[in-house]
C-alpha cells in the first residue's frame, strides 16, 4: 500500500521515477554494478541507488535488520558480525561495491543455499517505488505478518524489473558455534551418492563443493563439504564423515578464504578458458545424476546447482541435458562476442510467462524499469 512521507523518504527517487514514467523513458537500477554481467543488456537512463544507504534499524534480539537498498554489502555484514550475526544465505559479492538492494534484486545465493535456503527466504518486509511513482510499502519485520501475495518476497530476483527497492527488512540468524570443512578424495558419481547420503542422515551440512583442478590432468578430484552447528554436534560428524568417506579436516583458516573464493566465483575453475566461453549455471534437482557433458564441471548445493564452461554452440547441448532431468540452464556469464543471439535465461513455461507478465503490468505498467534485463 502507499505510504505517507517521513523523515526517511527517498523523495529524490521517487520524483526521477515520476519523471521518467511521465516521459516513457527507462531506467537502468543499478547499484555497485557487481552484478551488471548477470541477465540481459540493459539500456536506459542510469538510476544509481548508492547514495541511498544506511542502516535504518537493528534489533539483535529479533533477529532483523532494516537497510537502505544502497547500503554496502560489506557494511551490513560487518555490522552483523559485530552482534554474532550474519545473512544465512551467503549471499556473493562479486566485487567491493556490491549493495544489499543489489543482493536482493539479483536473487544470488552462496555455497549454504541448499541448506540455509534463498534470498527470498529471509525477506520479511520491502519498500520500493512502482512503475507509477507511488511508494509502496509490503510485509514487515516478523515472519507471519502477510496477507495476500507476498510481494516483498517476490522482488528477490525480479533483477529490478517491479521496482525500485528502497528498504528492506532482513531476517538474520546466529553464527553457529562450530564450523568444519572436510575434504574427500571422490568422483563426481562417488560424490553425488556420499552426498545424497548424507543430505537424509541428522548432520549439520551447510556446504558443499565438488570440483576437478582443470589446470592439471593429473589433479585430484575432490569434494569439500562444510559443516555448522553446535560443537557437539560438528565433532561427531566430522568424526564419521571422515571414517565412512576417508575424508581429511582442513584448518578453517585456509578453508574460509577458499569458501568465500567459491562464493564470489575467484577459484581458478571460474577464469574463462577461452574467449568463446561463457559460464553456464544448471539448476537441477539435488538428486539429478551425473549429466552427461564434455565439460569440466563444478557443482555446489549438493548436487543442486552445476557450473561448467562451454561455447555458444553448446547451447542446445546443455539445456537439453538439464530438461531431461527436470532441471534448466542460464548463460550466467558471457562476453558479448562470445554467445551472439544466446538467451541468458531458459524460456519460462505458459504458466509461468502469464504470472510474469501480470505482475509487471501491476507494477511498471510503462515498462520504464530494466526493460528487457530478464529476456
């Protein structure tokens, strides 16, 4: 619903939207730009969201913070991290810049996704400005507080075609007490089964990374699996997890910096092994076997989602691949030359395509907000 002007109204935004909707013209959201290679080109007057920022309110004991959607990634977790505290999801930086708005809009999560959950998850509450210029307000600070669609939600990976975020209310969580990573020695089909194991047994799995040094055809293959939870509960596990796969402890201070080296995609498996690749992302279910592809691969979320490195001309090949297994695949990363005439995103079904479209029409219903980011 609307809401009536504060001391903390974004007037200056909200007068650039009316304008523009006014004139038909469209603007480019953006805000540290860590993300701008994610979804389609996108033209338009650019609306940089960066001024916008601060922390609007913590509350420790409620385990909820509220920020302007400019605000630095890095600033709201290290104002967590001062109270015990951290964004469940692991949510990728990608670059120095990146911003919360930014985090929410691109839907992006880290290695913990399969089992702490998505983005979309921990929205409680939202205020962005519509394709109207009005500033609306949806959800709130507590978990049960919505009636209706839940728009706040829906925002997470709308990739700022709805609106403009202004505000938003995240739910956080305690940093668990103990942390380990071990690491296996396993084939990708040894890997897959060990985690599917795994993934129905009472452990406290948070993430896990299965990858083939493609810098050396003499490289081990190896699975590293992260744990987190109570102390007790993270000993034991590393204990029989070790037994029943032959796994090793690493330290946590080499395993960390290597958890957030996957997350933000800088291991040497994420450089392009030629100019005419591009980085796909397959999104399969968790029990999906192996997929049949003449592609070095990395797979995360424990089995959930794979990345592999592959020409334009594969294109077809891939998406096949992850259609058979009910799954779909999105050119994540692409330079302009190397995939002409590509879809960065599958093709949403019927259903799928009218729920879209409704809803665009709802928000932007000129269309002026990253047209045609999404395909």
């Amino acid at each position: 619903m609307p809401i009536s002007p504060t001391n903390d109204t974004p007037t200056a935004l909200i007068d650039r939207v009316r304008s523009a909707a006014e004139s038909r013209t469209p603007l480019h959201i953006r805000g540290g730009d860590t993300k701008a290679f994610y979804g389609e080109p996108v033209g338009g007057q650019p609306l940089d969201m960066r001024d916008w920022r601060g922390i609007v309110a913590h509350e420790p004991s409620e385990l909820v913070i509220t920020v302007r959607a400019g605000t630095p990634l890095a600033e709201v977790e290290a104002a967590l991290a001062e109270k015990g505290q951290h964004l469940p999801f692991d949510p990728p930086h990608f670059g120095d810049s990146a911003t919360i708005g930014g985090v929410v809009a691109a839907g992006l999560a880290g290695p913990a996704r399969a089992t702490a959950g998505g983005v979309r998850d921990y929205v409680l509450g939202a205020q962005f400005i519509n394709g109207k210029g009005e500033w609306l307000t949806f959800g709130g600070q507590v978990m049960k507080n919505v009636a209706g669609y839940d728009v706040s939600r829906a925002l997470a990976g709308s990739m700022g075609t709805l609106g403009v975020i202004t505000h938003l209310s995240l739910k956080v969580l305690p940093v668990a007490p103990a942390e380990a990573t071990l690491v296996f020695q396993l084939g990708q089909h040894g890997a897959l089964e060990q985690l599917h194991r795994w993934g129905g047994q009472p452990l406290p799995l948070n993430a896990s990374c299965w990858v083939k040094d493609t810098t050396s055809p003499d490289a081990p293959e190896l699975l590293f699996v992260r744990l987190r939870g109570a102390v007790a509960a993270v000993e034991s596990a590393c204990d029989r997890m070790a037994r029943e796969a032959g796994g090793q402890r690493m330290d946590n201070a080499q395993a960390g910096p290597d958890w957030a080296a996957c997350r933000d995609q800088t291991l040497p498996f994420f450089a392009p092994p030629s100019a005419d690749h591009g980085l796909w992302r397959l999104s399969l279910p968790q029990t999906a076997p192996v997929i049949d592809l003449p592609h070095a691969q990395l797979i995360e979320w424990q089995g959930a989602q794979r990345w592999l490195w592959a020409p334009a001309s594969a294109a077809a090949q891939i998406r096949a691949a992850a259609a058979t297994v009910q799954g779909h695949a999105t050119l994540f990363r692409a330079s302009a030359d190397s995939a002409p005439g590509v879809r960065r995103f599958d093709a949403e079904s019927p259903a799928l395509q009218t729920i879209t479209r409704r809803l665009r029409e709802a928000f932007d219903p000129h269309g002026i907000f990253n047209p045609g980011r999404m395909g």
